[in-house]
C-alpha cells in the first residue's frame, strides 16, 4: 500500500472553488445575451468584471503554489487545472466581447444550445471542485462532461451547417462563425478541466 504524506492546504481547494462559481456566473452572462431586448454593452461590462475577478483567483492560486512548500497534489496539476478553468472564462469573455465589437444585437436561436451546454457543464464543475478535497465520487462528473461536450460538438456542426446554408449574407456568417467558435472553444475547455480532475484522481487514487 502506498501513503503520501501531505498536509491540509485547504486554501487551494477554496481557491479551485471560486475559479468554478466564476465560470457559472459568466455562463449565465452568456444566456443574458440571448434575450434580444437585453442590453449587450452592460453584460459585456458585466463579463469584463467577471474575467478580471477570474484572473486574480488565478493569479492567487499560483501564488498559493510558489509559496507553499508541499502542495495537496503535484504542483504541475495545479498549474494545469487552474490554467483549463482560466481559460474557459477567457473564451467565454471572448464570446461576449465578439458580440459586442460585431454589433449582433440577436443571435440564431440555435445559439441556446451551445449556451445550455456551457451552463450545465460549469454548474457541474463548481460542484466537483469541492470533491478535490477527499478525491471521491467524481468520476460521474468527467463522465458526463464528455457526454455534454460530444453534445456540444454535435449542436455546434448543426449551427455551422445552417450558418453556410445560404440564408445568411456572407458578412454575417463570418461574424457568427466566430462567435459560435469561441463558444466551442469555451467548451472543450472544460473538457479539459474534467480530463485535468480525471488525471489528478488517478494519480492521487
């Protein structure tokens, strides 16, 4: 039998945590912007805060990693894992700002899909983080992220495919493709993440 010796650090977990919850509030940002009548400069406001407020847990946790003698796992992981929940939010922010900068003041309704992917899979991100702590019951968790990102790539082949059908004007379609790419991106980044918890549990295990 193998043991570890490893302290307690419960700053890292509370820290994973925060990063989670800042991905559930962008993705709600994100279903604002469906509504035709909401007002897209404020929620991109909105999103720019959230972003930053994103970064600096980022920054606190590999500040938490340099400072700290032994870490709850290996160092690298964490690094991985904060950089994968980081860069969900910056494709999400990405997203928000493209439809700001494009002036689309409605998306294709086929847009909601890829948004109910991105809300369900950050909800069950921040509810793994916790999870970290006793590394228990969290295969369920990067299950169904896959199935919700094989969900994701097929509703995102749908959407290209309409954008191409010819009912758009060729400018439009490469405003939208754009747009629909950041949100696939945003994603596949959780992914991520979830193949990042999967990796640590198996290590930890």
């Amino acid at each position: 039998m193998r043991f570890r010796i490893r302290p307690v650090e419960t700053s890292f977990y509370d820290l994973f945590a925060e990063s989670a919850n800042h991905l559930v509030h962008g993705a709600n940002l994100l279903a604002q912007m469906l509504d035709p009548e909401s007002d897209k400069a404020a929620i991109g406001e909105k999103m720019r805060e959230a972003e930053h407020q994103a970064d600096e847990t980022t920054h606190s946790i590999v500040r938490a990693v340099n400072s700290t003698f032994i870490t709850p796992f290996d160092r690298e992981d964490i690094y991985r894992l904060a950089s994968s929940l980081d860069d969900v939010m910056d494709f999400m922010e990405e997203t928000v700002d493209l439809v700001g900068l494009y002036e689309i003041y409605q998306l294709p309704a086929q847009f909601a899909s890829q948004v109910e992917v991105l809300q369900r899979a950050t909800q069950l991100t921040a509810e793994a983080m916790p999870r970290l702590r006793t590394m228990k019951d969290l295969e369920e968790y990067w299950i169904e992220i896959n199935r919700l990102e094989n969900q994701g790539d097929r509703s995102y082949r749908r959407i290209v495919a309409d954008l191409f059908s010819g009912s758009y004007k060729s400018l439009e379609v490469l405003k939208l493709k754009d747009i629909v790419d950041s949100l696939e991106h945003a994603i596949d980044a959780l992914e991520s993440v979830a193949n990042t918890v999967e990796q640590i549990a198996v290590k930890e295990s």
